[in-house]
C-alpha cells in the first residue's frame, strides 16, 4: 500500500515543510482514520497547529501531513491545499462553515425514477458541486421502474444542461457500463442523493461486492432510511475511491457565487440589465428579468430557484457575520469587566 495509490503526489507538498503524507478515510469525534506509506492506522490534531495557529480542520478525502507514531495514534501537523471541496454551515456549532468532503474528481448526482426524482434537490446539488469545482454528473437509478425515460431527461436539461447524464438499474444491471469511464484507478467519487435513491445498491454494483447494507424503501412515499453513520473514504478492488457521507443529503448553501452563476447560467445572463441598479425583480420598471419571464426566455421557477438558493447564501454569510460581531463584542466586554476588577484590586 502507497499513498500514491490513494491520489496523493508529490507536488502538493509544500516546500520546507515536514512530514509524512496521509489522507484521511474518515472522521469520528476527535480522532481521524489515516492511511499512508505505513499502513492503515489513526491520528489526532496537533493542538499548537489547529486550535492556535488556524490550520484548517480536516475532513474526509484531505491530504494531511502527519508525525507518524508506530504503536499508536500519529499527530496530524498540516492539512494539505485542496483541489475540491464541499462544505455547509457547521451542523453542532449552528455558524461557521464546515467541510464534508475533499479531494474528489466526480460528484454522482442521484435521483430515482420513482417519486423521489426532484428537480429542485437537483438544483441545490448541481449548485454546490459546480461550487466544489469537481465535475458533476447526473445519475438516474431504477431504471426498472419505468419504461418512459423522456420527462426525466427532459427536465434533467433544464436544470442540468450541459452535464452527463446517465439512467442505469442497479437491480438488472441497465446502463451500469456507461459508468466505466469513471472507474478509473486514483479517482475519487462523491455521490450525493436522499434517502431511497439507490446509492449503496450502484455503490456495491459498481464495486463488485456487498460492501454497504442495503435497506428497502416504503411503498407509500418511495423514501429510505441511509444506512451510513459516519463519513468514510472507502477503497474499491479496482483502486476507485468512494466517499460516503450521510450528512451531504442536508448540504446547506455557504459560499455558492461561483456555482450558482454555472448552474444558473440561464438566468445570469438578464442579471444587471435592468433599468435600476438596485432592481429586486419584482415590480420595477425595466426590470430585464421580468421581462424574460412574460415573453418566455426565461422559466419562472427556474428564476425562483435561483432567488431561493441565493437568499439561503446570503442569509447564511450574513448571520455567520452578525454571530461572529457578537462573538467578538461578548469578548471585549468580558476583557473589560476583567480590567475593571484589577483596578479595583
């Protein structure tokens, strides 16, 4: 075992800095599972690097730099630049971002051909794997379900446009060669889809084995329970990675300008040709996306969509700023209050 196997080289090592290089294959509360040149094994933060000097915390898929320790568990002393990476508001602190998952080439974007298949959930991933600069690809699972593909890629081009789009069966084995191109051997894979959407049926096809339990879905409303309890990296047989978190299904909307101006391409482009400057887009005059939208060059919900996500982002930058003025402003007064006690003194 190499950590080269595992997509790591050389050129993403800093110059004049030390250590062995490792990537971490998955995170429980204050320890990470590692894997390097040494084997298999786990470590924890360095304190000095991470809680003083602001290293960035790891996640799954990071590269890190590590004191290797033989019989226990090494120190991880640096976390690496990261080529993609998604992140969300921090799910336990209630502010502040938090990445998920790094290091990935492809983002499988699932939606079943049953009652699960929603657009709108497609928007906000397309948004943020667009943001995480990997590429996004559209996969459509239970394709036994149904023998009318059409309306599926018909609204997968309106939301998708441009994306490769794929309609496989995990159950009779429809479409799965189509995703041979991206089984290749370094390559790591997100996938991203809600409860029922197949995703650890095509995990074990794709990989040849049982490797995820799989739980059935409720007849009434098409939905499923995940079974993963813990984000992980996990190595296939053919050298493919996958990252499995179940906290991508709530992924919240952090800094997505960059995403939402691919995703939204279409509706960017009426965007700063309106009459005023400051146009919300309602009733204004002049308003060039309202105009879009009466003679038909621009779909309605798409330009709701792309409002609602944008307000979710700004509203997220905004209240982590208001949270972390408070922060600083509780800080000052406690100082205060400790400098009027020494003078009292």
């Amino acid at each position: 075992m190499k950590i080269t196997d595992y997509g790591f080289t050389y050129d993403l090592m800093p110059k004049e800095v030390h250590g062995t290089p490792a990537r971490i294959t998955s995170v429980h509360k204050g320890r990470f599972g590692i894997v390097s040149d040494f084997g298999e094994g786990f470590a924890q933060l360095k304190s000095k690097e991470y809680y003083y000097d602001g290293e960035a915390f790891p996640t799954v898929g990071d590269f890190v730099l590590i004191d290797y320790v033989e019989n226990g568990d090494s120190r991880i002393t640096a976390t690496l630049n990261r080529k993609t990476y998604f992140s969300r508001r921090d799910p336990d602190k209630g502010k502040g971002e938090q990445a998920v998952a790094s290091n990935f080439d492809y983002v499988f974007i699932m939606q079943s051909l049953n009652d699960d298949f929603n657009p709108k959930r497609l928007e906000r991933y397309l948004t943020a794997t667009l943001q995480s600069k990997a590429k996004p690809v559209v996969i459509l699972t239970k394709a036994d379900l149904t023998d009318d593909y059409l309306p599926y890629i018909i609204q997968v081009s309106r939301v998708a446009d441009g994306a490769e789009t794929h309609i496989v069966s995990s159950k009779t084995g429809f479409g799965m060669d189509s995703l041979s191109a991206y089984m290749k051997k370094g390559n790591t894979l997100v996938f991203l889809g809600s409860s029922g959407v197949g995703k650890s049926s095509l995990v074990n096809a794709l990989a040849g084995e049982e490797i995820m339990d799989v739980n059935g879905i409720r007849e009434d409303d098409s939905k499923g329970r995940h079974t993963t309890t813990h984000r992980e990296l996990i190595m296939l047989k053919n050298g493919v990675m996958i990252i499995d978190t179940p906290g991508m299904r709530e992924l919240g909307m952090w800094d997505v300008t960059e995403g939402l101006s691919e995703a939204f391409a279409d509706v960017e482009r009426f965007i700063g040709y309106c009459k005023f400057r400051d146009c919300k887009h309602e009733n204004e005059p002049g308003c060039a996306v309202r105009e879009a939208i009466e003679n038909g060059s621009l779909d309605s919900a798409r330009f709701e969509s792309y409002r609602k996500l944008r307000a979710e982002a700004k509203y997220t930058e905004d209240k982590t700023d208001f949270l972390r003025q408070k922060q600083q402003w509780g800080k000052n007064i406690r100082k205060y209050e400790k400098q009027k006690k020494k003078e009292v003194w």
